[in-house]
C-alpha cells in the first residue's frame, strides 16, 4: 500500500480515525476511510484500494501518542501546579500531578518541552481524564506561533519514529 499524504501538509504522518456520521460509515462500504494528519490536524477521506480496516477500542484516538517526559507547570481560575508531561500529541498531553484536578477544568499550561528554548503556551487546556495523580488534557486554544512550535517538537519525534503510524 502507497503512503496516504494529508492533502493539507503534504506530510506522511496520518492515523485512520473513526468515521464520523452515517456518510462516513457507507464510504466505508466503498474502501472510503477517514484519516487526520498527526501534523497539521487537517481530516480527511482516503480511497484504499483492497484495504479493509477493522474498528477497534484504542481506533477512538486521533493522534498517536508520542511518549516524552518533561515538566509542565499549569494554572486555572482556583488551581495551579507543575508535574511531567508522559506523553504529548498535537491535541493534548497526559502528565503526573500532585493537584487536585477535576475534569472538564480549564488550565494554562507552560510545556517546558526544552531547556534551551522558551516553554510552550498552551492558553486553555480541558481536563478530560484524572486518575491517581496522572491527569489527560486537551487542547483548545493557543496561539498559532506556539502551536507551530509544538508542531516542529512533535514532528522531531514523528520523524523519529517513521512515517508508518498504526492506521
């Protein structure tokens, strides 16, 4: 199978995501399968030629999870505290706190993604998962200068790892 390029970047680094909506699951009768650049966030649908996917649990995620460990520091309305990011993707990050985090809670986060440069500032970021001091946000407004800057960090270790994503 040739390598799916977003349309939008150009890049090779795609995931097959879930289909959204019944037009999404009769394409998916015709080998039309829905994907989204690990880049660039841009969705798009694919034509695969003899390729059948089978939908599992873990197919729910957008982005793959790129594991790297660096401190965060983040603070809200009645909230603030540092931990270490575990693993971080273009639409979020999962990270060890000793705050008390409660989901859909509303953070700014400083991703501190190297000592050589300036943390990342992520403006707001939802809580959406919290179980023993490990805490899953995700990322809804920053400005575009730092989310390039997030996007050159991720594409390091996407590069890192291939072009071949699990589709």
């Amino acid at each position: 199978m040739s390598s799916i390029k977003c349309p939008n970047c150009a890049r090779d680094f795609v995931r097959r995501v879930l289909g959204a909506g019944l037009a999404e699951t009769f394409l998916r009768l015709v080998q039309v399968y829905p994907f989204k650049c690990q880049l660039c966030g841009h969705r798009f649908r694919s034509f695969q030629v003899g390729v059948r996917y089978i939908t599992v649990q873990e197919d729910r995620r957008e982005y793959d999870r790129m594991e790297r460990k660096f401190p965060v520091t983040f603070g809200g309305e009645f909230i603030s505290g540092e931990g270490v990011v575990l693993d971080v993707t273009m639409g979020g990050c999962t990270f060890t706190t000793r705050s008390n985090l409660v989901i859909g809670t509303t953070v700014r986060m400083d991703l501190r993604i190297s000592a050589a440069v300036p943390p990342v500032i992520v403006d707001a970021a939802v809580v959406r998962n919290v179980r023993s001091e490990i805490a899953g946000v995700e990322f809804v407004s920053w400005q575009e200068s730092e989310r390039e800057r997030l996007q050159l960090f991720v594409t390091g270790m996407l590069i890192g790892r291939g072009p071949e994503l699990s589709r």
